[in-house]
C-alpha cells in the first residue's frame, strides 16, 4: 500500500470514533477490511490506544476552539454543555470542515438537538448563523450607480439580512455573545442585521413591520418607486402624506447604499 492509503487509515483512526473503538476491539479484523500488507497492519497494531485517544482529542480541541470563538453567543449560552454536545457533534462531522462551515454545520447539529434552555436558543442559533454569513459573504460585483432615484432597482447585498424572531434579539444577541445571563420574555420582532462597512463586525437593528416589508421589497426588480408605491398602498396612507412617507424611504435606502448593504441599478436589462 502507499503511503498515502496508510495515511487515510490513520486519519480515519485519529477522526472517526466509531473506527477507533473498532479497531482497538479487533485491530487485526479491522485492518484486514483494508488493504494493507502485513507489514503495515503489524505497524497499526502496535500503536499505543492511549496516545491515539490523546492525539485524536487534541484535534477534536482545536476544532472546538475554532467554533466556539466564531459562536460567543452559543458558547456563552450553553456554557459546560457547549463542548461535549460539539465532540458528539464531531461524532457525526469526523472530518474538520472550513472553520466558517463548521460552524455553521454545529449551529444546523445543535438546532435539532433538543435544547430548550434558554428559551430563545432557536432565536439565538438563527442570529448566529445570519452573523455567520454577512460576515463572511463573498463580495458581489461592483455596482457604479450608488445613487437611489425613483427608477433605480434596489437589492440587498449579502452583507445585509432581514430576519423575524420570537425574542427581541437585536438586543439579546449583543448581550448573550458579551457573555451576559438574560432572562427573557418572548417578544417578537424583525431585525436588520447588517456587515459594518470595512470592518468584521455586525449590527442588529430592530425595525418595524413597514421598514421590513419595504427591505424585502428590495430585491432587484422593481423600482425605488414601485416600492414606494406598493408600501404606501398597503399603509393606504392619504394623498397627503406619500410625499413624506416617499422621501423617508429614499433617505433609509440611501444610507444601506452608503453602507454597503444595499446595491443599485439603473435598469434590470440581464437580470
């Protein structure tokens, strides 16, 4: 066998759990579903069970560590639980991930797990993920027209999501990754969360039903003004006040764009 296949037997030995406590039951029987020669089997055989152990929990370790400081507000959250519930984890991902994806794969693990403490650990475990992805977005293609004007067509960026949650998490978020104890009550609410611009760094705005509708409007093919026009209708504000309520919107519009949240386009030709 080369090198190389002696190598991915004892990757799969250091990774997966499940191989290992086979191979430590029978090394002989588990190396003989390999195709090793005699010689290399002898060579596993001959390994010391606790130094395996050891040098697989290290990199379980630095797995671990990588997440927990991509999640603060989980690793704060589920305090002693967080490391044991992510080796269990680990048990169903054997192989490391891209630290960004692994991540996001122990928010998708610890989502269906059961937990019910905190209450708003859903709420928390969604906030994570969006944090995940605006932070890490690939930058989309360079928009010239950075001005909004009635016949722009507007969209969201990938630094930029709007999100419904059960809890106020515009303010529990922040609170829960400094490492606070928050007892809420449920209270729902939308939220812009958004990259700040040139940094690694996100903020959480809670907003109302009417901004979140006109954002989700927001994605690429109607115009500023259409927008404007269909928001209004639905509030069936009076004649009077649409102007007021029109130059609301172009200032919120203009201040995403200024932020890199939102991109503009003079028309839709190619979309």
């Amino acid at each position: 066998m080369t090198l190389l296949g002696m190598q991915t037997v004892l990757a799969q030995l250091y990774t997966d759990r499940v191989f290992r406590e086979a191979f430590f039951a029978d090394p002989m029987a588990t190396c003989a579903r390999s195709a090793l020669t005699e010689v290399e089997r002898y060579q596993l055989v001959a390994l010391d069970r606790l130094q395996v152990e050891r040098y697989a929990w290290s990199l379980q370790g630095k797995r671990l560590h990588l997440v927990r400081a991509l999640l603060p507000a989980t690793a704060n959250a589920l305090a002693e639980q967080f490391a044991p519930l992510f080796h269990k984890y680990c048990d169903t991902q054997p192989s490391a991930l891209e630290y960004v994806d692994e991540a996001i794969a122990f928010i998708t693990f610890l989502s269906v797990a059961g937990i019910t403490e905190p209450a708003y650990m859903a709420d928390l475990l969604t906030c994570e993920r969006l944090r995940l992805e605006v932070l890490y977005a690939l930058p989309g293609a360079s928009i010239q027209d950075r001005g909004i004007t009635p016949e722009a067509h507007p969209q969201l960026t990938a630094y930029a999501r709007v999100a419904a949650f059960q809890y106020d998490m515009a303010t529990l978020y922040p609170l829960a990754a400094d490492g606070a104890r928050v007892e809420a009550r449920p209270d729902p609410s939308l939220v812009l969360i958004g990259k700040v611009r040139d940094q690694l760094r996100v903020k959480w705005k809670r907003i109302n039903t009417t901004t979140a509708q006109l954002l989700r409007l927001c994605n690429g093919t109607r115009t500023v003004q259409a927008i404007i026009d269909e928001v209004a209708t639905v509030l069936r504000l009076p004649a009077g006040a649409k102007h007021t309520f029109a130059a609301e919107c172009v200032m919120l519009l203009q201040s995403l764009v200024d932020s890199s949240l939102m991109t503009v386009r003079a028309n839709t030709s190619g979309l």
